[in-house]
C-alpha cells in the first residue's frame, strides 16, 4: 500500500562561507552542535551551528555573527570526506594528498593537526566507528583500510571481494552500532562488511548498472542502506537479503560525486538534480518526488549533508560556496 507522501517543510537558506575553490564536503558532529566544510582549497572550516542560527536572525544588533569558528590549513590536497568522532572533540579529514589527519575541536587556537595517519592511497572517504576507537578509510584501493586509532595499526579484510581495478571507493560509512559498514564503489557496486572480521559479506554488483555508485549509507535500524550513483538513480537495498526494496527516480546525477541522503527522521530522501541545479526530496515511503528546490549556487551542489537532530542541512558549492538550509517557523 502506498499511501499519500507527506510534504516536505518549507526551508530558508543563507550563503555561510566562502571557499576559495570547490567546497567538496560537508559532515555535522554526532550531537548537531557543529557541522565542518573540506574544500579543494585545501582548507577546513569548522561552523557552529547555533552562531549559524543566530546569523539567520537577521536583527543581530551587536554587529555580524561570525558562524565559522575556526579554519584548518594543513593538508596539501583537495579535502575529500571529513567526520566528527562520536563522543569527543575530534574531527578528521581525508585528502588526496594520502593522508587522514586529526584537529581538536576544542583548541581555539590549533591550525593544524595533532596526528597524521599516512595511507598509501588518495583517502576518499573517512568514517569513525561508533566507540570512535577505529576509523575506515575509503582510498584508490578497493578494500577499506580499518585503522585502529590508538595504534594506529592498519588492517585489511582477510577475504577480498571479486573487485573491478576500477573499485576505488567513493564513499565508506559505519552503521550506527558498528556492526557493519558499506561501501560505494566507482566500480558500481555496493558492499557490506562485517564490523567485527573486517570480511565483506555480501556484495550488490551493479547497483547502479555500469556507472559509478557515490554514496552509501544505512538507515538507523541497519536494515536499510540507501545508495546513489552516477546512474541518475538512488536505490533503498534490504541488508539482510541484498534486494532492491524501493528506487527513487526524477534527478539528474551523472557528473559530481552526488549524495543521497535522510533528513533527520528518515521520512525524506534529499539529493541534487544537476540538469536543473535543484535540491530533490522524495517521501521516503511512497517514492514520490514531493518537493525540488532551486539550489542557490551557481552551478549544481556537489554535496549535501543533513543535520542528525533537527530539520536542517548543507550544501557545498561547485561556486565555493557553503549554504545552510533550516526549515521555517
């Protein structure tokens, strides 16, 4: 039964920041307190979330609100994925120059990292288990590399899938327990690993036809992941059993690294149409596109990321630009 969509809640957006070149990722921390921007300038910004709302007010009689409360220069290459550790005052950073490194939030006055993990691969994508002990890097390399973070010690899976030479991977993410993680692959596939052996258990080729698969991530009951490719298709796969549950359809994606994404209940699906630069909600359930937003860059967004507590989210800019989108009162 599919039943009637619900609608989508009108949003305001703000131009935040500017890069000085592509701003190419974005990653809220756990708690919602703090979203970070990497960009091809190399440089991170790190935003806290209610100087952003205090900006969006816009009577602030004492002056401009400055939302950006720090910015990082230490990497040598475009930024690629960035993610908060769970629990503490961590954010790292995954670059083209092979590294992933490590800033403490809570030093104000901290430019550069205070660790460096040194991978032999471009570190495409970084995501940090839930007991923020380990950390997967998605590389140039077909395999997660899983580092223990206090060793530093680098492990690979003992059981390798069959994997394209084209398998870099896109995008890697933990579930919300750690039990699992997935993999999107430039070789179209989608892959699930076990959290605990490391070993890939199962793999959906072609989950995106011959194109390349860009983001895969799972929904908060693990049941679920939901994946997107340069296929112009976003498809919602069943853990347990690799089968294709529902497809959402309508947005053009064929060029950027584009994101398919929850809003913070999991009732909508958020994407980006590059064709018309549109932002794209479908209605999670019914599959119905229910709401497209002219995005307010110019040229389409490569990325969007959506705040895990309230209605809200970002997107980065092919402009530089950083905009932040909260629903209306």
């Amino acid at each position: 039964m599919k039943g009637s969509s619900k609608s989508f809640p009108k949003h305001e957006t703000r131009h935040l920041s500017e890069h000085k070149n592509i701003a190419r990722c974005a990653r809220f921390s756990a708690d919602g307190r703090f979203v970070a921007t990497g960009s091809a300038d190399t440089s991170i910004k790190l935003f806290e979330v209610s100087k952003i709302k205090q900006m969006l007010l816009s009577d602030a009689k004492d002056g401009p609100v400055r939302p950006v409360i720090r910015t990082y220069y230490d990497h040598i290459q475009p930024i690629n994925d960035l993610d908060f550790h769970p629990q503490g005052t961590i954010l790292i950073s995954g670059a083209k120059d092979q590294t992933i490194k490590f800033f403490d939030i809570s030093k104000t006055n901290a430019k550069r990292a205070y660790r460096v993990i040194q991978d032999t691969h471009n570190v495409r994508s970084v995501s940090f288990h839930p007991s923020g002990d380990f950390l997967l890097a998605g590389t140039d390399h077909a395999i997660p590399h899983l580092y223990d973070i206090n060793t530093f010690q680098c492990y690979l899976s003992a059981n390798i899938p069959e994997t394209n030479p084209n398998g870099a991977i896109n995008q890697v993410r933990y579930s919300c327990t750690g039990a699992m993680y997935v993999t999107a692959s430039k070789d179209g596939a989608i892959r699930l690993w076990d959290g605990i052996t490391a070993s890939c258990v199962r793999s959906i080729t072609g989950a995106h036809g011959t194109a390349e698969a860009t983001s895969a991530n799972f929904t908060k009951d693990q049941r679920f992941v939901l994946s997107c490719g340069k296929d112009s298709t976003i498809k919602l796969w069943e853990v347990g059993s690799g089968r294709l549950v529902k497809q959402y359809l309508g947005a053009m994606h064929t060029q950027l690294r584009c994101q398919a994404i929850f809003n913070e209940t999991e009732e909508f699906i958020l994407s980006i149409d590059e064709l018309n630069n549109e932002i794209v909600i479908w209605d999670a359930m019914t599959t119905e596109k229910v709401a497209k937003w002219p995005s307010n860059h110019v040229g389409a967004p490569r990325w969007l990321e959506h705040s895990p507590i309230e209605s809200a989210f970002i997107s980065c800019g092919t402009d530089r630009s950083v905009r932040f989108w909260k629903e209306t009162v």
